[in-house]
C-alpha cells in the first residue's frame, strides 16, 4: 500500500478558513470538515453562523481586525484544544482604473485582501508550532501575475498575499509549517455581484477565454487547497498553484 493512501485524511486536525460563509471559502471549509477536520469559520456576514455544530465553530468578523484575528485563534484552541491548517480566503474586489481609484477605496482592499492574510497568518504562528507544524494557504488571485486593467488595487493586494506565504514558507520551515498560496481564475462565486446587474452571467461570459472554455467552480478550488493543507502535499511550500482553467498558459 502507498505510504499516502490516507493522506487526505483531516482526521484531528483543527482548520480556521476565512471567509466561509460562501464560494470558494464555504466549499473549502465543508471539504476539510468531510475529510474530518474541525472548522473554524469565519466571516464578515454573520450568515457564517448558520454553519455552527459540534464541529464547526462559527465566527462574525473583519478579517482586518487585529483583535478579530486574534480572537478567531484563541477560540479555535478554546474549543479544539490546537490550530493546524489556515485557510486565508476572505477578501473582495474593485474593478477600477488606476485613475478612477480613490485612495480609501485602494485601502479598503488592501485592508482585507493583504492586511487580513498577514494578520491571519501572524496569530497563527504560535499554536502550528506548538503543535509540532501546520499549513496555510492563502487564496491569491492570476491577478497577482497577470495585468488585467482595472484591477489595481485588487492586483496589488493579490500579489501581496502570494509574496507573503513565499516569506512564510522560508521564515517557517524549520518549524514544520508549510505556506502556499492558490491563484484562481474566473471561477463561479458571487463576487461581481455588487459591481454587475447580474454578476454570474458577466462571469459565465469569460469562459471561451479559457482552453478548457468554461469557467472554474469554487469546488475545484478547495479540491486543490484541501490537497495543499493534507499530508500528501508534504514537500509542497512556497508554491503558486494555478488553478485557472488554463488562462495563463496561453
């Protein structure tokens, strides 16, 4: 038998996932919980609290809130006694020019895109080596490498979060704890809806771009972010993975 067979196993592990009350968060956070780890979840909207049960812990807040990120911590060792995986995936977007953005609107992005990663990450420093090693992932974007216009500010904090689990990964490694960060394409979430009539059909559209003509589900997503926080991905850190339908290639 493979020495990975059970890899994918979560079984006793503890995962925080950010931004989980929907899209890539929520099919990232019932994927782990399937494979048997713990969740905690968190969000802005307090619709993550539908999420509660014995195995999930559910938590309303901004991922830009220092106190916040460090309650979330200090609640999953309050009621799952350790912490190994995060998942930093909240986030939003702003599709403007760099002329048309105004500096607060810049800011607010880089307030949960970047800022929310870092200070996720920070607090979850101590209970993963406590715990002997860990993994995160930080949810980026191919915006972070390729230059979309009208992306500055969101390009900017995606890139961001990439460069981060890289220093991670380096400053970490000695400690058993893995960092790597996952860049999506065009993938079904609900994400244009407030800056589009009808967001899901404005993403739809994209889908001829791809070579595999059609757009991504968050499920695929967190299919690879659950590989990437499991113990087959062992000898992964400091990694970029695309998972973007094969946009980059081109």
């Amino acid at each position: 038998m493979s020495p990975f067979a059970t890899s994918y196993d979560l079984s006793g592990k503890v995962a925080l996932v950010t931004g989980a009350a929907r899209g890539i968060g929520l099919a990232t956070a019932e994927l782990l919980r399937s494979r048997g780890a713990c969740i905690v979840a968190s969000d802005l909207s307090e619709s993550v609290l539908q999420l509660a049960d014995d195995d999930v812990l559910a938590l309303a807040g901004d991922v830009a809130d220092e106190a916040f990120a460090e309650q979330s911590v200090a609640a999953a060792l309050a009621r799952f006694g350790r912490l190994d995986i995060l998942v930093a995936n909240a986030g939003r977007t702003l599709n403007q020019p760099l002329d048309a953005t105004e500096l607060a609107d810049y800011e607010r992005i880089q307030q949960s895109n970047a800022r929310g990663v870092f200070l996720a990450a920070r607090a979850a420093l101590a209970p993963m080596r406590e715990a002997g090693g860990g993994a995160m992932v930080a949810v980026s974007s191919v915006s972070a490498r390729v230059g979309f216009a009208t992306q500055a500010a969101y390009a900017a904090s995606k890139a961001a979060a990439a460069q981060l689990m890289r220093v991670v990964a380096v400053e970490q490694g000695r400690h058993g704890i893995r960092a790597n960060a996952v860049l999506p394409g065009v993938i079904d979430t609900d994400i244009l809806d407030g800056v589009a009539d009808d967001g899901r059909a404005l993403l739809r559209s994209y889908g001829p771009v791809h070579p595999l003509g059609r757009i991504g589900q968050p499920e695929e997503v967190a299919e690879v972010i659950a590989f990437l926080v499991s113990p087959a991905a062992s000898f992964i850190t400091g990694a970029e993975v695309l998972v973007d339908g094969g946009y980059t290639a081109q």
